[in-house]
C-alpha cells in the first residue's frame, strides 16, 4: 500500500464521500474491506475471490469470504474428515470443510505475509448435543487447519484480565501489519451454537463469533462478554433505521458486518454508513463492488 493517503470519491444515489486511501496504521475495525457471500457457491474458487487486481479492483479482491457448515457426528470428537460438512442446509452433505481450509492453507503457502483474511464460518446445524461443539469445532481447525495461522480472541486481549467486548471499547483492535499473514475465522449462524462456543473456555477458543442485529434496531442487543462482531442482514427498506445504527455499533468498537450487498445503490450506502465487511454475491464483472483503490480502506465513519 502507499505510504501516504489518496483519495477516491464514491458516488451513490444520496452521497459523495471521500475516503482515505492506504492508511495502514489504522486499526482493523475502522477499515472497510469487501467479502463474499456463500464463497463455496461462486463461479470463482477461494484464490480467485482473493486476488487482487491493482487495473480493475472490482474483479474480485475479497478480503471475507463465508462458508457455510454442518455437523456429522461421529466419534471422533471432531478430528475425522467429513465431520463437519459444507453445506447450506441443516444436515446437508457436501464436501468436508477441510477442502476448503485446504485452500486457505495453499493462499497462505503462496505469500506468507498476505493481508488478513475474514472467514465467516456459518453454523447450519440445530440438532443434537450442542455443548459438545466448541471442543469440536477447534478440534476440527487444529486437525485440518494450521491453528498459529489464527489471529484468536485471546491473541487481542492478552492478559488483560478483560472479555473481549471491554477489551476492544478500551483499547481497540490491531492495525493490518499486526495481522499480516493471520486468518480471522468468525462463528456466524445459528445463535446457540456461537453464542455458547464463544462463551465457554472463551480464552482457549480458536475463532471468534459474532452476534445478530436486526437492520431496524436502535443498538446493539449485545453490551459485554466475548462477542465483538455483529452481523446485519441489510435490506434497501430499512436504510433510514440502519444507517444511524451502524455507526453507533462501530463507535462501541464492534466490527460490523453486512450482507446481502447485491446492488449498486446498497452497496453505496451500507458503506457509507460504515460498514467494515461489505459482503455480495457480485464478486466479479459489477465496477461498483470495490471499496477503493486497495483492498482496504478507511471507513467514511
């Protein structure tokens, strides 16, 4: 990235906003950055939603991607191959989520030292035993993934003695040089699952994971413990309500999430709001799906 900011400016249907260019000392929850959604179900494999292309940043250059998963139990632990499976549907069968580490773990082999990657891990299941799954699901990542490549809830609090929540609203989250090379894997989905993932042994686990804000909210419905990102479905009809509520979310240091970016005019102004990961189906062919220059930004808010 430049050393020294540019300036794009963005023009949507009630908005122009400059946006600062390059700022690499800013720090991960006040940057924009473009993901995908349903990764799994593009046209274009994971390398090619994560390539970056200087001439047309709007090819691609995903910086988020989402995976969507189930749970086959056996008894295992979670450490066999096609324990959890990726799938949209509950107990859905597909491909083992390993396949898709896998090409995760090649991207990183290709350039040790890339830009953070968001991973949105979307829990599809509902039935059986849910305490069992937080052991599962990192016993999982450390079997098929390469668990030092994580940038983990414990990594930002240290031994602060803080839950994550008070953590980042006093000191905040780290800039991209600190997480150079790292992958941010984020529990999404079905709420009792992440929300009892995040919040037991919450310093062993692997991932962190968000919580649900409905576009029509006045705040956040979360205030404490160990869930930082929240995670909006944005709809055009809500727009007046949302976009007072993004930035109150993002001045509570959470990192905010939002999909389904799939128009030009939504996509505008979910970042103009503020939004940090501008997740759309529109991964490629649409030169309005960027958020700049660069792969990351800094937000308008």
């Amino acid at each position: 990235m430049p050393s020294s900011p540019r300036i794009d400016y963005r023009f949507g249907s009630d908005m122009m906003t400059e946006v600062f260019m390059g700022n690499v000392d800013s720090a991960y929850n006040q940057l924009a950055f473009k993901a995908s959604h349903n990764s799994y179900q593009r046209d274009e494999d994971l390398h090619q939603q994560l390539h970056w292309d200087q001439a047309e940043p709007w090819q691609a250059g995903c910086r988020g991607l989402e995976i969507d998963f189930t749970r086959h139990s056996d008894s295992s632990g979670g450490t066999s191959l096609g324990f959890f499976q990726v799938s949209h549907d509950q107990g859905g069968s597909g491909p083992p989520l390993a396949n898709y580490l896998g090409y995760l773990l090649s991207w990183h082999l290709a350039d040790t030292g890339h830009d953070p990657i968001f991973v949105d891990l979307d829990i599809k299941s509902e039935a059986g035993d849910a305490s069992t799954f937080p052991d599962e699901i990192d016993n999982y990542l450390r079997e098929w993934f390469s668990a030092p490549l994580l940038f983990k809830p414990s990594d930002l609090v240290g031994t602060s003695g803080l839950e994550l929540v008070a953590y980042v609203q006093k000191y905040g989250w780290p800039t991209l040089p600190d997480l150079a090379g790292k992958f941010i894997f984020c529990l999404s989905g079905y709420d009792k699952w992440k929300s009892l993932y995040a919040e037991t042994s919450a310093t062993d686990r692997l991932c962190f994971a968000d919580f649900d804000v409905k576009g029509t909210a006045e705040s956040s419905p979360v205030t404490s413990g160990w869930r930082a990102v929240a995670n909006l479905h944005l709809y055009s009809a809500d727009y007046d309500d949302w976009k007072k509520l993004i930035p109150k979310l993002r001045a509570d240091a959470f990192l905010v999430r939002g999909y389904v970016l799939n128009g030009e005019e939504l996509w505008n102004r979910a970042f103009g709001a503020g939004l940090n990961v501008l997740s759309t189906d529109k991964v490629k062919d649409h030169d309005w799906a960027k958020v700049g220059d660069e792969p990351f930004v800094v937000s308008p808010v």
